[in-house]
C-alpha cells in the first residue's frame, strides 16, 4: 500500500520551533555546563559566574536561533518550504513537488521519529526533519498505516 497525501507546505515558524525542541532534547547537557559555570560562584563568590553562565547559555540558544531562522531565508532552502505532497509505503518517503519533480528519502536516513499530539516528525538530523501533519492524510486508516510502518521499521514504541 502507498500512501498518497494532501499538498502541505511546511511554515517557517513551525520549522524554527521544531528545530529547537530538536537541540533542546539532543544537547540538554549544554545547560549542565552553564551550571557548572554558574557554580564558579562558590569557589571565588561573584555574580560574575552566574551572569556569565547565563550570557553564555543565552548566546548559545541565539546561535540555534540564528540557524534555523537563516535556513528558512536561504534561498537553496526555498524547496522544503514549498507546497508539496508525500508518498509513504515501507520503502521510502516520496517528497513531491508536482507529478514530475520528487525526492526519494529511504528509511535507514531516519535516526527518528516522534508522534505529537498533531503529527509525524521524522528526523534525520539535527536541522533536517520531515513534518507529516495529520491532516495531510486522507483517511484515518492512512495516518495509522504509517504509524505501522514506522513501528514496524522500529521507530515507534
């Protein structure tokens, strides 16, 4: 069976948002840093160690910030933020822009994939992902051939 979806165009917000919630679950450890640089306060007592640690950390999700907003302005990018449709079945993931023009996405480049109270997020690395919004599909038993798939591919619980 292929699924064959509904025309969805990714948001930039939405990207930049899930792009975060990514580095924010894969690099959690970097707030453990800034507090162990906030510590600093208890061997020579300053609050220059914790507005450091804090600047620090601040700068660090800027950086994140400044990358994912950057992508989705980048005029090479302009493609993942197009309207396009998906081709689902246990072989690959068919990103269509129209009848002609495609991009075939195997499974073993998914590292991961996560159900959200509204969606599929598929990612392959920190800054790429495939959104799958529910209402892309055109059936309820479409959206949970999918979620089969992805169990049975070893993604899902």
């Amino acid at each position: 069976m292929i699924v064959k979806t509904k025309k969805y165009q990714l948001e930039s917000k939405t990207y930049i948002k899930l792009g975060l919630t990514n580095i924010l679950k894969e690099q959690w450890w970097v707030a453990l840093i800034a507090l162990a640089i906030a510590c600093g306060y208890f061997w020579i007592p300053s609050w220059w160690w914790i507005s450091m640690a804090i600047l620090a950390y601040a700068l660090y999700w800027l950086f994140w910030v400044i990358q994912f907003a950057g992508v989705s302005q980048m005029e090479q990018n302009k493609a993942i933020f197009e309207k396009m449709s998906y081709e689902i079945d246990s072989r690959q993931i068919l990103m269509k822009l129209n009848a002609t023009q495609g991009m075939p996405i195997k499974w073993d480049m998914i590292k991961k994939a996560e159900v959200t109270k509204d969606a599929f997020v598929l990612t392959m690395s920190k800054a790429q992902f495939i959104h799958l919004p529910f209402k892309i599909f055109n059936t309820e038993n479409e959206k949970k051939f999918v979620e089969a798939i992805l169990k049975r591919k070893g993604y899902l619980a």
